[in-house]
C-alpha cells in the first residue's frame, strides 16, 4: 500500500504543483496590490466583527475553526518532517507559501462568502458551490465535493491521529490504540453536537492552544538568543543554496517546504473557504480578510515558533537524499539519535530546555492542536456531503461519515508515520489542484468585491454587500441576508 500511495503522491505533488501553489499566490498577489500588506491593520480590526446568528457564526468564530483546520499536527510534526527532509531552508519556503498565501486564501475565501448558501438553516458554502454557481460547470462541482468529503473524512484525519499517538507514547509510553480509540471517543461526543458545538469548542480552545505553545517557544528561543543570528542566516543561506552543508537538499527545501507550508496553511487547498462561508459577515471581503490574516497566525507564528526550537536547541537531523548510493553518510546533519523525523524533535527541543517537561507539554499541545483540526476537517467533510445529498431529507449520510471518521481516527493512530503522511498528502494535493484551478477561472468577482469594499470604505461606510453592484446577479442568499439586518 506504502508504495502505490507514493506512487500517486510523485503525480500529484509533482513540480507543477509546487508552481501552480507559489504562481497562484504571487499573482493573486499583484492582482489584489498585496492586500496583505495594505489591508494588515484592517485583517485585525475585522477579526471581532460580525455577530454569530440562528444561520451562521461570528468572524470570530469562524476565524478559530479555520485555524482549528490550519493549526493542527502540520504545525508541530510537520516543520519537523519538512527540516528533515528538506534542511532548515525548508522553514523559509514555507514563510514564503504563507506571505504569497495570504492573497490566495482571501480570493477562495471571498468566493466562498459570495456563493454561499443556507441549508437547512445553516450557512454553508466553499469550493462546490461557488464552481457550480460561479463557473455554472457542475460536474466539476461534483467532482470537488466527492474529493473533498473523501480527503477530508477519510485520508486526512489519519494523519492527526497518527501524530498524537507517537507524542503521546513518546511522553507517556501508551500504546497508540489506545490514544486513537480515546480521541476517537471524544470526538464523537463532539461531532453529534451538530456545528455550532464545533464552532464553541473551537472558539475556546484554539487561542488558548496557540498562544501557550507560542509563548514556550519563546522562552526557548529568549535562552539560546545567542544563537538567533546564525539560526536566521542558515535558514536563509539553505533557502537559496548557499549553505555548502545542505546543498544536496536545495530543489528538496522548496518541495518540502511548499508541501507543509500548504498542508499546515491550507492556502490554496480549498478547505478553508468552508468554514469562511459559515461566517455571518455584511460583505464578503471582511471574512476573506480574515482568513488571509489566519494564514499569518499558522505559519509565521505557530510553525515558526516550533522551526525556531529545534533549530536553536539543534535537536533535528537531516537526511542524506544520496544516502544508499555509494559511500554516502544517511544524515547531512544529525543532531538526535533514534528519533523519528516528526514530533520527536519538537518534544525533544523542549526537553533540551525544559527536563521532564518538554515531551509532555508537546503531546498535550499535540492533542489539542490535532483534535480540533479533526473537528474542522469533519465540518469540511459533511459540508461536502451535504452539497451532494441536499435534494435527500435524510440525514443518514452524515451519520455514515461520522461512524467512518471514528474508525479512521483509530486505523490512524496504528498507522506509520510515513504511511499516514503519504495518505494525509495526497488528500492536500488532489484538493489543491482542482481548487486552484476554479479560482483562477473564477477570480473576477472576488477581485471586484475587494475594489467594491474599499470603494465603501473610502467614503467612510461599514461596507455592505450588493452583488449586482459587481456585475454577480446568481448569489441570492445575500437579498435575504440584508433585509434580515435592516
């Protein structure tokens, strides 16, 4: 099975799509002016605007069940695997994902605002909807929604599991089974609460997480200070081939560095536009601001706190990519011993610092930060599903795929490592592909609401959304959301 999936994975995550990833972002980049950049005071302002209603959920809340999907094991495991694999150069190829990101993120999630629609009287929306409304091709909307339940009910959510259940054996020596049938547990208990459960677990726990795990990295970073410059000048000098010791993984930094930048960011992927659709909000342009901004929180906070620890406590190894040709060594660096490339060097940075504490502190940190990227991809996965049974009254397909995320949860957790990442990637790329491609079909109208808000804000307005003031006369949810708010 480990070498069809790789097999699949070297089509999928072929050059081209590392291209397409940092093409798109660069030129929605130019296209938008770098509304990163222009519109960073305004991302922060919109983050506690809007109000949760009987329909939808506060920017607020939707901006933490989007980083719930975007601050997961990606975060912690997934810089380890990409220094690992791709030298510390790795970390600056996915700053650079998260930067060019952003402007991706706020197009698919604007699109996302503009087409969604209510069902059953909840918001929802993402990458089916607007292909079908927007592109009005809707096969390909069917053909994304059955990709996307199937990445996001069933390929991806191994991968979470599989990540807590090394850090929690390496902390506290449990067998994983035993960790995949107790998240699976909870997370049931979770998921048959119906989405605004979802949105309160996530609201609560997703600042907290974060802001913990960031502020311990810190105090890392504060006592080897010492050490920054030179750990900021490897990362830039291996970025760039200019590092003599990391040469042999120069074409691997960008590979892995774009491949985890997107899987931890989800710029791109077309999973994020889900929950952004959720968002109670009066124009479509505040949300897609808001999701570009959590693009900024996954990665330059999150994964860079953990790059920054294991590379000042040096607690990572490099692999040789020659190693098994000749009288190549296995390791162009190596900095730990019978460590897996994963969340052992993140436990073992802190335990550097931090003696009988550090391997612990990461494993809960794992398991909340994995856990709610479940609950985000279980949200993602039966949105999918409701698109494509929205003419059946039974909920049975919902329940189906609730039952099948328990038992992935658990077949995850026993999974190997490299077994769960190769399933979790492929899930990311397959996505990646087909919505990136809709939103350069589709990118007039996103461009024209961002044109249409700052128009109203120039004139001193709280932007509210007219689509036919953009020419987009197929978006009708958005009549019945403005005379609700008069």
């Amino acid at each position: 099975m480990e070498e069809a999936i790789g097999f699949l994975n070297g089509i999928v995550w072929s050059n081209a799509l590392i291209v397409l990833c940092l093409g798109a972002g660069l030129y929605f980049s130019l296209r938008t002016r770098f509304l990163q950049v222009r519109h960073f005071k305004e991302m922060f302002r919109l983050l506690f605007d809007g109000e949760s209603s009987e329909s939808g959920v506060s920017s607020f809340q939707a901006l933490s069940m989007s980083l719930a999907g975007r601050v997961g094991t990606g975060n912690i495991a997934g810089v380890a695997t990409a220094i690992a694999f791709g030298g510390p150069g790795a970390l600056f190829w996915m700053w650079m994902v998260a930067f060019l990101g952003a402007s991706t993120a706020f197009v698919e999630a604007t699109l996302a605002q503009i087409y969604k629609e209510k069902d059953k009287g909840l918001l929802r929306g993402g990458p089916a909807f607007y292909i079908e409304r927007g592109l009005g091709v809707k096969w390909f909307a069917i053909l994304f929604a059955v990709v996307s339940a199937v990445a996001m009910g069933i390929l991806l959510p191994g991968v979470q599991a599989n990540s807590v259940a090394e850090g929690v054996q390496n902390a506290f020596h449990l067998d994983p089974w035993i960790t995949g049938v107790g998240i699976a547990v909870i997370f049931a208990a979770i998921v048959f609460g119906g989405v605004k459960r979802i949105a309160k677990f996530t609201e609560l726990i997703v600042p907290f997480m974060a802001i913990g795990y960031i502020l311990a990295s810190i105090i890392i970073v504060v006592i080897d200070f010492n050490k920054l410059p030179e750990i900021i000048s490897l990362i830039f000098k291996s970025a760039f081939n200019q590092e003599a010791g990391f040469g042999a993984v120069f074409g691997l930094a960008i590979q892995w560095g774009v491949k985890r930048g997107i899987y931890s960011n989800e710029a791109g992927q077309g999973s994020a536009p889900h929950i952004a659709a959720a968002a109670n909000v009066s124009h479509p342009t505040k949300q897609g601001l808001v999701q570009a901004f959590s693009v900024y929180i996954d990665t330059l906070l999150v994964c860079s706190a953990t790059g920054f620890m294991i590379l000042i406590t040096g607690t990572y190894n490099v692999l040789n990519p020659a190693f098994g040709t000749g009288n190549a060594s296995k390791f162009l660096y190596k900095g730990v011993d019978d460590v897996t490339a994963g969340a052992g060097y993140t436990q073992s940075a802190m335990d550097s610092v931090f003696p009988g504490f550090g391997s612990y502190f990461v494993a809960v940190a794992l398991f909340f930060f994995a856990f709610t990227t479940i609950l985000a991809y279980y949200y993602i996965a039966e949105t999918n599903v409701s698109y494509l049974t929205k003419n059946l009254k039974s909920p049975i397909a919902n329940h189906i795929l609730r039952v099948v995320m328990v038992f992935i949860i658990v077949y995850g957790s026993v999974n190997t490592a490299k077994l769960a990442w190769d399933i979790g990637d492929l899930g990311v790329g397959l996505m990646a592909w087909f919505n990136i491609i809709a939103i350069f079909l589709l990118q007039k109208p996103a461009l024209a609401a961002l044109k249409d808000y700052e128009k109203q804000k120039k004139a001193g307005k709280d932007p509210v959304f007219n689509p036919e003031d953009i020419g987009v006369n197929n978006a009708p949810i958005w009549d019945e959301l403005n005379n609700s708010s008069k």
